[in-house]
C-alpha cells in the first residue's frame, strides 16, 4: 500500500507565500444534473475574480447583522461579481456558447449549474477545493 506523501516534505518544497491581491484564476467546475435516479456530470472551466475576505465572508452571510436586514447576494449577484469567463459550455447542438451578460444570465436559471458555480468558488477561494474534485 503506498504511503500518502508526507505533508512536511510537500511544505518544504512549496515556494513562499507572497502577500499581494489575488489574481484572476482559471478553475474547472463540474455541474451535476439530475438524470433518472441518479447525476451526470459535465465540467466547463471558468475564470473567477478572487474578492477579499469580508466580501467572501458576506457572501457566505457570515458577519451580517440581521437585526438590520443584512442579507448574504444571492447566487446571481454573486456569479455576475465573480465570473469573468468560461470556456467548454456548449449548446445542444455542440456549438461553444460564447461568454456574455445575455449567456450567463441564462446559465444562472439553470439551479445546479449556478450552485456548482458558487459553491466551487466558495470552495476554492476558501483553499478547500480539491482541484482533481472541482
């Protein structure tokens, strides 16, 4: 049985961390859609906007004040900040769906595609998606 890598040998050879503002970032998405008892999954690659940690952690609804009606966005609020682009959607036809405001606003009515969206960049932005599992 082989031996799962040893995280402090993993550390040691990662380069430093350096502090600056994320960048734009490429990350595969898979949606999994609903198909007789059981979910077939599609990926499509998206390029997401990183936000600092108050706006993630509003979008999470975490530090909200309630008492004052404070409310996490929505999924569409969130996907119309965050996704700059994408690449591999295509139509039923096998045609690419090009990225624009009029594309993704119909690719959010489509309810697991939009959670997949958001969740996996919740996931992700949060250092917790597993990038051979988003």
């Amino acid at each position: 049985m082989a031996r799962p890598e040893d995280p402090g040998e993993a550390a040691a050879q990662a380069p430093a961390f350096v502090l600056r503002a994320p960048q734009p970032f490429w990350w595969t998405v898979l949606v999994h859609a609903p198909v007789d008892d059981t979910y077939v999954a599609a990926k499509l690659r998206v390029k997401y906007q990183p936000v600092e940690q108050p706006e993630l952690e509003r979008m999470q609804g975490i530090g909200l004040d309630a008492a004052k009606g404070e409310q996490p966005p929505g999924d569409d609020e969130v996907i119309r900040r965050v996704v700059l682009d994408w690449s591999c959607p295509v139509d039923e036809a096998g045609a690419p769906v090009p990225f624009n405001p009029d594309t993704l606003a119909q690719f959010c009515r489509v309810p697991m595609a939009r959670t997949a969206l958001v969740a996996t960049y919740i996931l992700a932005m949060k250092g917790m998606a597993a990038r051979k599992n988003a």
